[in-house]
C-alpha cells in the first residue's frame, strides 16, 4: 500500500469511494450468505482500489476479507485439528502484520505508532473474535484457541 501524497492531492477520484463501497456491500452480503470466496475476491479487490487512500474503507473491505479467508480455511482443510490450529497461527500473524499496516500513518518526523495502537486493537480484537466465533461455531477448538490466545496477548499484553 502506497499512502503518500504527493502535494497533498487526493490519492483517487471521488468516484472509486462509492464504487469501493458497493463492492464492500456485495462483499458483505455474500459472506452472509455463506459465499466466502466470493466475498473473499470481492474485498481484495476492494483493498486494491483503494491502494491506502481512505482508511475505514479499508479497515472495512479488511474486516470481510480476513474473516472470509478464516471460513475458506476451515472449509477447504477439513477436520485436521492440528492443520487448523497451525493454519489460525499463521493466519493471526498476518492479519496483525496487516491491521498494523492499515493503521500506521507516516508523519514528518517518521512512522506515527502510539496515536493508533489503540484503533489497531480494536480492529484485532475484532477480527480475531469473529473468527473465533467461526471456529467455535464449525467446532474446531483448537483453532479457537489460537485466536483465544491472540487476543489475550493484544489484550493483555502477555
């Protein structure tokens, strides 16, 4: 993701925030219905459009993407509880990674952390407890763990 501006212009046109939305839209609804690659598809492209420049966009389009591929993991690898709760691991890692990307903001004196850990955490906390709830809902503990235990350390601080 590239946030700079150059001379403080808008990063895109004002059109692509409402298309952006209607893809969020559509996202949404298909994970509701339990169309998860679908919504999958749809909220990368929707990261990609953006490209950084309208932050609770991305956040959003962020939210549905993660929690999607969490379904289509669990979906697509069975009931291996060992390859899941590994899978969760690998999983919490980059989504943390990311989340810190989507939330760290470049000032003139360096990279701004402190005055964002806190949205970040929101953010994880979120994300992490809906996907817990997935786990637990398709019974596979042990990957509910691994997102149980991802919280307490962001939560606290373990």
């Amino acid at each position: 993701m590239n946030t700079s501006r150059q001379g403080h212009e808008h990063g895109t046109s004002l059109d692509i925030y409402s298309l952006v939305k209607s893809i969020i839209d559509r996202a949404r609804k298909y994970f509701d219905s339990g169309k998860y690659i679908h919504a999958a598809i749809l909220s990368n492209e929707a990261l990609e459009y953006l490209n950084g420049f309208h932050q609770s966009l991305m956040v959003e389009a962020y939210y549905i993407n993660a929690v999607a591929e969490n379904a289509i993991s669990l979906d697509a690898m069975g009931v291996d509880e060992e390859t899941l709760s590994e899978d969760a691991l690998i999983r919490v890692h980059k989504i943390k990674e990311d989340v810190k990307r989507l939330y760290e903001q470049k000032g003139k004196k360096g990279w701004k952390k402190e005055s964002v850990t806190r949205l970040s955490r929101n953010a994880l906390n979120q994300i992490y407890s809906d996907c817990r709830t997935f786990c637990h809902d398709k019974e596979h503990f042990k990957a509910e763990d691994v997102f149980i235990s991802a919280m307490g350390h962001i939560n606290e601080k373990i």
